[in-house]
C-alpha cells in the first residue's frame, strides 16, 4: 500500500517537476544522484500510477554521450522500479529495449571508468525484468508480505523452483557488488561516491531477496 498521495496533484506541474528531477539527477556532475531528485521520481510514479513520462524524461537526456550521467540514470531507474507505483514494473519490462541500446551504446565507453559497469548494472537490471517478467507475482521490491500468492503454493517443487531462480538473481547481483567494489579508486572520491552510490539500491535489493527467500522457505516447512 502506498504512503503517497494522488488528491490535489496538478499533472502539469507535476510533469515539469519530474522532467527537472530526472535532469538533476542525470547531472554529469560525479557525485551521487541526489536522494530529493530520486523521490521526487518515485512520488511521481504514485501520483500519477504510471512511469510513462519518468522513460521519457530518461530518453531525453544525453545519456550516450556521458559514461556518469548514463550510470547515475541506472541508479535512478532501479531505485524507482523497486519503489515506485506496482505499474512501474510492468511499464519497465517494456522498457529493456532502451536499457539493451543504452548498453550497447556506451557500456565499451570506458574513458572515466564507467563503461564495465554500465554493462554490468545494464545486465543485472535485465535479469531482475525478466524474474518479474516470469514471476509477476513479486513485487519490484520482493516484499515477502506482499507475495499474496504464496499461501496457495502447495507444490513443494514449485517452491524450490522459485527458490532456486531467486538465488541465481542474488548471485549475480553478488557479482555485480563485487564488480564495483573493484572499480573504486583510492585518488579520486568524488567518482567512488558516485559507484558507491550504486551500492545501496543493490544491497537494500539484495537485503530484500534474503529475506523473501528466508521466509519462503520457513513457510513451505511449517
């Protein structure tokens, strides 16, 4: 259930509002994408239900001409799948095409460091699409109360099945980590506060998979 409002928004307002949140939040400025910037996307989500504009406010930038700005728009984009409006995350599996061009563009550009990242971020964001493509059940940010569906599973095989493909998704969003934590450099901190930035969606999104997959497991041995 969302704690955001829709009563009272004024869509135009709220359209330039997200329009100038994505742009701030796509600076090529090296430092992290600002948490204020990010809400504002998510909150849009809710007020509206849907992320249509979000994706466009994302192709308007000059994401391909900059290794920061594309890898701070990755951040944004999977923070606001897993938190944005339940429609984001339909809206976004149609999306994976912007995200494999995005990738194909710009994942071999690797003049400030960004470019293995990129294509590795760009990976895993396909990876969890196509889980929740299979799985439309979870939501984006697999909360395990949220799961309705999982009182009725009473086939123990369909269980371990889901198990067993939760922990291939944690396991090379494990890899991901590990990617970015090898690409930190000790001279320069404004670029390690912007990978480091990438972290915390991924951990909170891994802290997410443990916990579902914990509980998953006690309720089909009760």
């Amino acid at each position: 259930m969302s704690v955001y409002s829709s009563r009272g928004v004024d869509p135009q307002k709220a359209d330039v509002q997200l329009q100038l949140a994505i742009k701030k939040a796509t600076s090529p400025i090296e430092t992290s994408p600002k948490q204020k910037h990010v809400r504002r996307c998510i909150v849009y989500t809710w007020e509206v239900k849907s992320s249509r504009s979000f994706w466009l406010g994302m192709k308007n930038q000059p994401l391909y001409d900059d290794e920061v700005q594309a890898f701070k728009a990755l951040i944004t984009i999977h923070k606001v799948i897993r938190q944005g409006h339940p429609n984001v995350l339909k809206e976004a599996i149609e999306e994976r095409g912007f995200l494999e061009q995005l990738h194909a563009n710009i994942a071999y550009d690797n003049y400030r460091g960004y470019g293995e990242i990129i294509s590795g971020y760009v990976d895993f964001l396909l990876a969890k699409l196509e889980y929740h493509r299979l799985h439309p059940e979870f939501t984006g940010s697999f909360n395990y109360e949220e799961y309705a569906t999982l009182a009725e599973t009473m086939n123990p095989d369909e269980g371990y099945q889901t198990i067993s493909e939760l922990m291939i998704l944690q396991d090379k969003l494990d890899s991901f980590k590990t990617q970015i934590v090898a690409r930190l450099r000790v001279t320069s901190s404004n670029e390690n506060e912007c990978k480091i930035s990438a972290l915390v969606p991924l951990v909170e999104e891994s802290h997410a998979i443990y916990v579902f997959l914990v509980s998953m497991m006690r309720a089909m041995h009760r």
